[in-house]
C-alpha cells in the first residue's frame, strides 16, 4: 500500500463535503467538525482512517486511552 491510499483523493474530499473549490471545501470541513492538513498547495488533507471513523459517527476526540495495568508493582 502507498502513501496515497492513506489519504482521500481530491474526488473523495469533493464527495464527501459536495464542493469542488478548496475554499468551499475547507468551509465546509471547519463548519462540520474535520479536522484536515494543508498540502502545499493549500487542499485539504483527510485520512482515510479518519474519514470512515467520522462517517461512521465515531467522535475520535471522546475516546480514551484504555488503562495500562501499572508493572512497577511487580518484583
């Protein structure tokens, strides 16, 4: 697997926020709670995995780390 599959196409940026310029795109995002990067060129970039945990309603920011059992006690 590539680097690129890691990420959505252009095509899928467009699909999921129903605008075509990177403006648009971006407001849309923002108004609706993604989090993205800027590539170089200033479109917006959204990880696949991201992506279908926020389709899926899943709220990445109220999940938290489960509680690691403490091994200092152990002799």
């Amino acid at each position: 697997m590539n680097g690129h599959e890691e990420i959505l196409n252009p095509e899928e940026v467009a699909a999921i926020t129903g605008r075509i310029h990177r403006d648009a795109q971006l407001e849309w995002l923002t108004q609706h709670g993604w989090r993205s990067e800027l590539s170089a060129a200033g479109r917006p970039i959204i990880g696949r995995w991201y992506a279908r945990m926020k389709l899926a309603g899943i709220d990445l920011a109220s999940l938290t780390p489960g509680k690691l059992p403490d091994f200092g006690k152990i002799k």
